[in-house]
C-alpha cells in the first residue's frame, strides 16, 4: 500500500485549498470542495473494506451509490488543510443509494464531511449527466462576486453579459454562461437540488450574498474558471460606478467566440 499522503490527489487537494484561502475566497471555514477519485486510485492507497464510520448524509443519490469523494470536512478551515490534511479532509465511499457515506479516510478528529455535501453530491449528478469527465465541485466565496449580488440584477442572461463583457477571455473560458441563484438557506437539501438543477446547464452557479459553485474535470480547470468569474467580479465592481465610455460588443463576443471554437449560449448575444 503507498502512502496516502503522497497521493497525487492528495497533493493537488492540499494545494489547491491552500491557494484558495491565499486568494481570499475562503475566509474561516468558507468553502468546500469535493473530488470524485477512481476506484483503482483508492484501491493504491488505502484498503477500502476498512470502513472507518458510516455516516449519515439525510439524502439520496442512487447514481452515485459505490463512488469515492475526497471531501473537506465542515466546519474546517482551508489554511489548515496542509498542516493536518487527515483532520481536515475525508475519503469517503457513498453507499445506501445516497444515504450513508462510508469513512475511509480522515476526519481524524471524529468530524464529517461539509455541510454543503448535498449541494456537492446532486451538482455531481448534474454535471456526470452533462460531461462524464466531471470530477471537481468547488464552493468559495470571492468578494467580488459575492459583492456583484448586491448592485446587478440577478437576471441570469444578465448577469452572464456583464462578466463577458469584462475580461475578453471569459466569453471562452464559460461560454455556456452563469447561472444564479436568489438568496437560499445553505446546507439544505433544497439549495443542493436547486444547484444541481443549474449545474445541467452551465459550471458556475452564482449563490446571491453567498458565493459561487463551480464544477469541472480537475482541481485546476475549476479553479481557473472560478479565477476568471471572479477578476471579472472585480473589473464590474471597479467601474460599476463609473461612466462606461468602451465595451465589448455582442459582434466582438461572437467572433471571438467563432475563433476560439466555443458555442455560446443560445439566446445570451444580441446578434
Ligand atoms: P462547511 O464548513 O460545512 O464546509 O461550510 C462552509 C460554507 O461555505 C457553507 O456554505
Ligand atoms: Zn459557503
């Protein structure tokens, strides 16, 4: 058996945590995140019929019945994460349909998995259904996105045009757009199915006066897209306040779109 603590997944989480909360998205125990691992990369690091707690989650999830998560545990803080990864993170099996998380790994304090595991597990339905090289859900909460909640409609198209017209990459890097949610309680059920709902259709979910989901295949692609939503957030709070003498235009968008080979939402350009 190698050691679990060299694992390359292992190694990325670490990382990734670390940078985030260095980016100020993850103040206290902010954030979450949760990565589908393969059984075979399990299999090299831990004996997976060593179950160590079996852990309610209070939903179901039949699709996803047998998958491992590496999960990050609540009420944990991200700056932590690389000075006792085995306190703050857990590797779970998801058994009973949905309804119990078997632990492996982790949460070596007698902790579980976040409170957001719902919004994490349905949002890993959604997104297998729409990309089966889905493997990232992340949550943070990035300022200026956060910030932009509270001055732009949260029209989704909307708010969609607004960030694209920002940065001129980010019409490439989320063509299929932002969706946004209205203020929800968090931790529930209902805010994980309405996430998930929105995950079908786009990487990014906006939770108004809360943060951001993104989705994608790795660490560092859900990352990126996160980074780019969010310099965008920060370039509209910069001159939200300021008259607005250039743009980027809806023909603009389009050709650059054209190049790059992404389709962009249907609906979301004037043209
Ligand atoms: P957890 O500590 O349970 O992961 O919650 C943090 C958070 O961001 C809630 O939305
Ligand atoms: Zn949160």
């Amino acid at each position: 058996m190698k050691d679990i603590l060299n694992a390359p997944f292992m190694v990325e989480m670490i990382r990734t945590t670390t940078n985030m909360y260095a980016h100020g998205w993850d103040e206290r125990n902010g954030g979450n995140i949760s990565l589908l691992l393969d059984d075979a990369e399990v299999e090299d690091y831990l004996d997976t019929s060593a179950v160590l707690r079996r852990i309610p989650t209070g939903f179901k999830a039949p699709e996803l019945e047998g998958k491992y998560f590496f999960v990050t545990g609540t009420g944990k803080y991200f700056k932590n994460v690389q000075y006792a990864p085995d306190v703050n993170l857990g590797i779970v099996r998801i058994a009973d349909e949905g309804g119990t998380a078997e632990l492996l790994w982790g949460f070596a304090d007698g902790g579980k998995f976040t409170s957001e595991f719902p919004a994490h597990m349905m949002s890993h339905v959604a997104r297998l259904k729409a990309d089966p090289k889905n493997r990232v859900v992340m949550h943070c909460h990035p300022a200026n996105l956060l910030a932009m909640t509270y001055v732009h409609t949260l029209d989704e198209r909307e708010f969609t045009r607004t960030l694209w017209q920002m940065c001129t990459e980010c019409v490439v890097v989320f063509p299929e757009g932002v969706s946004v949610l209205p203020w929800m309680l968090c931790g529930t059920n209902e805010i994980g199915e309405a996430t998930a709902e929105k995950m079908l259709v786009s990487r990014l979910t906006v939770w108004s006066q809360h943060g951001i989901y993104g989705a994608g295949k790795d660490l560092d692609e859900t990352f990126g897209l996160i980074e780019t939503a969010e310099k965008a957030a920060e370039i509209y709070m910069k001159i939200a306040h300021l008259p607005r003498l250039n743009t980027i235009t809806d023909e603009q968008l389009h050709i650059t779109a054209e190049y790059f080979g992404v389709r962009v939402r249907e609906g979301y350009l004037n043209i």
